[in-house]
C-alpha cells in the first residue's frame, strides 16, 4: 500500500511486509528504552520512595493532594469502577487474552519462537508482585485515613493496570498495521492506567505518591520488554 504524506513523499509498505501480509511488523525502536531513560527512572524511583519514608514537605504536600482528590466532584461509584479495574482478576486476564491471541497469531504464521513474545509479557507481568510486595514491606507506608496497616507504597493496582494493559498493547502493536490504531490504542492504555489512579486516590484507597512510584516500576518493566520485543521483532523480519 502507498499513502501520500504533506510533503509530497510516498509512505510504501516494506517488501516483506506486502509478500507476508501475516508476519507482524516490527516495533518502532524504543529510543525510550535507552540506558540514560533507565537510570532517569530508576532514579525517581528512588527519590519517590525516599520522600515516601520519610515525614518531608514532599509527603506533606502529597497528602493534600489527597484530600484534594477525595473531595473531587468525581461519582464515588464511578471512581470504585475505575479502581477495580487495577485489580489482578480484571486486568491479568485481560494480558492472558492478549498473549493467547497474539501467540495464535504467530503460530499461524509459522513464526520461529512464536511462543516468546506471549511468554515474555506474561513474564514481565510476574514480576510485579516479585517487586512490589518486598517493597510494601521495606516502606511500610501507612495508608490514608480510613485505611487499615501499612504497606501501601508502592500500589500494587496501579503497577498491576500498568503492567497488565501495557504489556497487551505492546504485544498486539506488531500486528497492527494502521498506524492510527496504534497511536489511538496506546493512548487509550495511557487514558486507562490514569483513570484507575485517580480511582484508587479519589477512593481513599492510596497515597498520589504511591500511584507516582507505580508509575515509575511500572515503566521500567514496560521498557525492558519494549526493548525485548523489538529485538525479536527485528530478528523475525531478518530470516
């Protein structure tokens, strides 16, 4: 297919692409996924968990922040729904659905080591609760008023949203060919994982730093498996 851009240059679809309509696409390099990306990361992460353990301005203003969002005009029903949409039994299956279509898909098409992307993003998502409850254990955040013991930072749903909605629309971008749908489809992961936050803040059920810090681990899993998936990308579209 050939599409005419602004500038007057033609967008043609590669060779391979038009020979083997079924073999996906390979994934945009994740510039983002770069070492310095990593390490900018990592290191709001650790500030994020820094100012979580200790009573500063920064926890100060984080929970007026809170207060602020409990008291948003947003439907107390309408914000348990959105949270509950960060729970293990909403969005795993959602990752599971994914992963045994795009493992179908890439069987079908007799793709070498079909079985691997699938395989990683299921991996990628066992590894939230391998992070996140050794770290609930180290902070021993307290949760907002209302809420019984500690352990709440980082929080688990949102890294659970993140992780879960990520990881399925990087699995399901290489076998997307409109590049509208693409862009449309990860913002809606994007509008999806904000709304499960602020869910979780306006329902009292975590801190705004608890949900940041999600944001950053969750991030960093996404990138390691971006960065996974366009090598096998790239290796599937060179045999």
């Amino acid at each position: 297919m050939i599409s005419v851009s602004d500038s007057g240059s033609t967008d043609e679809d590669p060779p391979a692409e038009r020979r083997h309509p079924r073999i996906p696409a390979p994934l945009p390099h994740p510039s983002l996924a770069s070492l310095p990306s990593f390490l900018f990361l990592l290191s709001l992460f650790g500030v994020l968990t820094w100012q979580a353990c200790v009573d500063g301005p920064v926890r100060r203003a984080d929970e007026r922040l809170a207060r602020t969002v409990e008291g948003s005009r947003l439907p107390t029903g309408a914000a348990e729904f959105l949270a509950d949409l960060g729970n293990v039994a909403v969005a795993v299956p959602v990752l599971a659905a994914v992963a045994a279509y795009v493992a179908w898909r890439a069987r079908r098409a007799a793709l070498p080591r079909w079985w691997l992307p699938p395989f990683a993003g299921l991996l990628t998502m066992a590894a939230v609760p391998l992070l996140v409850v050794p770290l609930k254990e180290a902070v021993g955040r307290t949760g907002p008023p209302g809420m019984a013991g500690d352990g709440y930072y980082p929080s688990g749903h949102t890294a659970t949203a993140a992780v879960a909605y990520g990881a399925a629309v990087l699995l399901l971008l290489p076998w997307l060919r409109n590049r509208y749908l693409r862009r449309e489809l990860a913002i809606a992961c994007l509008v999806l994982v904000a709304a499960v936050s602020l869910g979780l803040i306006r329902r009292g059920y975590h801190w705004p730093l608890d949900v940041a810090g999600s944001w950053c681990l969750s991030a960093l899993l996404l990138l390691a498996l971006a960065r996974f998936l366009t090598s096998s990308s790239n290796a599937t579209q060179s045999k």
